[in-house]
C-alpha cells in the first residue's frame, strides 16, 4: 500500500487492545477495507470471535474453528488486528530442528533489542505444527479464557508455510501479546491458525524492525465500559500452548 515509504516510517496499526479481547470485546466497528489502508501483512480475529485472521501479502484469510481457510471479504469486520506493511530489514535461515521455545529464543538472539516493535515473517518446512482456532462465539459473550476453552486443535506434519505475527516488548503487555504472537498459513492455503507450537525443519526468517506503533480505539460504549485489567498469567494461558 504505501510502499513510498521508507523503513525508519514503518509504522504498526492496531484495531483496540489484547485486554479488550480478554473481557469480550467481540465486535469491532472497523473492516478489512480499512486495514487494507495499514498494512498488507498481520494478524487478528473476526467479528464474534470467528476465527483467526492471517493477513500475508494483501490477502486476509480466515481459519475458521473447523480448519476451513477462506479468503475474507473487505467488508467482514474485526474486534482486534495487527498490521503493517512488511519490509524485510533482516533475514536468515536455518536447519536446526526448534520448538517453538527455542524459535522464540533463536530469533530473540537476532533482535537488536526487546525494546522495539518487530513484525515477523518465517517460512519454509515445518516438520510439526499446532495450531487452534476458536469457534464464533454468541451473546452474551464469554471472556477470551473461557471461549478459548472451546478452541479445536489442529496438528499437522511435514507441511510448508508461512508464520506471521509481531513480538511486542513486555512493557506492551496490556496492549498486545508480549513476545511473540504468530498465525500460520500453509503454502497452499487450505490451513492455518494460531501458533501453539511447532518443530521447525527448514526455514527463512524475515525480521522487520519497527519504531511506530499506532492504536484505533474503538468508539462503542461496550468499549468503553470495559475493565482492561487482564494479568499476563491469564493471556499467556490463552494464547501459549499449555497441553
Ligand atoms: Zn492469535
């Protein structure tokens, strides 16, 4: 979208707050149209908590809870996303066979501080991967640690795709996920989801180093009525692998 500017503009684009998520903030007023404007690349969810959102080259696609990947419409809406225009600052690759843990750690040491915002880019062959997605979610809304009770887990081996997703710092933590948050797409597209773990097989990490970060707060009262005081321990139990 605004490939004119330079990498020192590159700026993050998030849609309300990881906490807004947690206490039920299920239905955002902002569409993938408007996303378009952000970014090409990220991640997110969809209204009522349907699905995960992989945004990987201006294509926004859906990993509904029954595995289904479908390319979205610009008019679907999100409660919370993530987005930028990628632009590869630094990139390497790699054989070792990595859990997720040990990706985490692997990339870290190839960051130039935990103090920044990074967007994240691997592909290649996994040899294992699990990811979940969270089925659409009805009212009374739930909070996100007793939907995500509900989420179906996929595993799949020796596949190829690609994982997108940010590590924010954790002084970050009551915007977005602190560390790293990843969703993944398979090269052909047919799967996907949210990272729980993996064993990395052959693979090209791209980093994208950035200094911008912009939030889009919601406008709704349900917004604005909302607590925001969710503890990491509860994110981490929601987004990290605990089985
Ligand atoms: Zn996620």
């Amino acid at each position: 979208m605004s490939s004119s500017n330079s990498s020192s503009q590159n700026v993050i684009y998030q849609y309300s707050t990881i906490n807004a998520l947690s206490d039920g903030y299920y239905e955002g007023e902002i569409d993938i149209a408007t996303l378009k404007k952000y970014g090409n690349f990220g991640l997110g969810t969809f209204n009522g908590l349907d699905g995960e959102m992989v945004i990987i080259d201006n294509h926004f696609y859906k990993v509904s809870s029954d595995g289904i990947v479908k390319n979205q419409a610009d008019n679907e809406k999100t409660p919370f996303a993530v987005v930028t225009d990628f632009k590869t600052d630094k990139s390497f690759s790699f054989t070792q066979k990595l859990d997720l843990i040990k990706l985490e750690k692997y990339i870290e040491t190839n960051l130039d501080s935990k103090n920044i915002f990074y967007a994240v880019k691997i592909q290649g062959k996994f040899e294992y991967l699990k990811t979940r997605s969270i089925p659409k979610q009805s009212k009374p809304y739930p909070r996100l640690i007793d939907a995500s009770k509900k989420q179906n887990v996929f595993e799949f081996n020796n596949i190829n795709g690609v994982l997108v997703g940010f590590y924010f710092p954790n002084y970050m933590q009551d915007i977005n996920v602190a560390g790293f948050h990843l969703h993944f797409l398979s090269d052909d597209k047919s799967k996907g989801g949210h990272l729980l773990n993996c064993i990395t097989k052959n693979i090209n990490v791209e980093i994208d180093a950035i200094h911008n970060f912009q939030m889009l707060l919601p406008k709704k009262p349900s917004f604005f009525k909302l607590n925001l005081s969710t503890p990491k321990s509860e994110i981490d139990k929601i987004e990290r692998d605990n089985k």
